[in-house]
C-alpha cells in the first residue's frame, strides 16, 4: 500500500503540512478535497504570500495544524 499523502485536488501538487493545516482552517476542519498553497491563493483571491503570512499568524497562536 503506497503511503497517502495528499495531493492538490487541482493540480495534483503535493500539500504540505502547514499548507494542509491552512485547508482545514480556511474551509472547514472536515474538507475532504485539499488545495496547494497557488490553488487555494489562486481559488481565494489573495497572493501566496498572504497564505503564508497567514500560516505564521496561526503558529504563533500556537495552532497544531501547523508546524
Ligand atoms: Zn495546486
């Protein structure tokens, strides 16, 4: 059995942890579909830098989605 990793439901790009946790955070903790860090931006209508600025606003908090 190949190991699951998830895979951008657009472009078929890996998603990473902190971009996975930032799924879950954006669209609900129960998405079954995942978007990379250009999809979900792209998909928002923000820049990729957003989303990563986003992602270090939730580690600071402390968030465990996010490493
Ligand atoms: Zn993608």
């Amino acid at each position: 059995m190949p190991k699951k990793v998830e895979q951008c439901f657009e472009c078929g790009q890996m998603v990473d942890k902190n971009a996975l946790g930032l799924n879950k955070k954006l669209l609900g903790e129960n998405v079954s579909k995942f978007f990379c860090l250009s999809c979900l931006a792209e998909n928002l209508g923000v820049s990729v830098e957003d989303l990563i600025a986003k992602i270090e606003e939730f580690k600071r908090e402390g968030c465990k989605l996010f490493s």
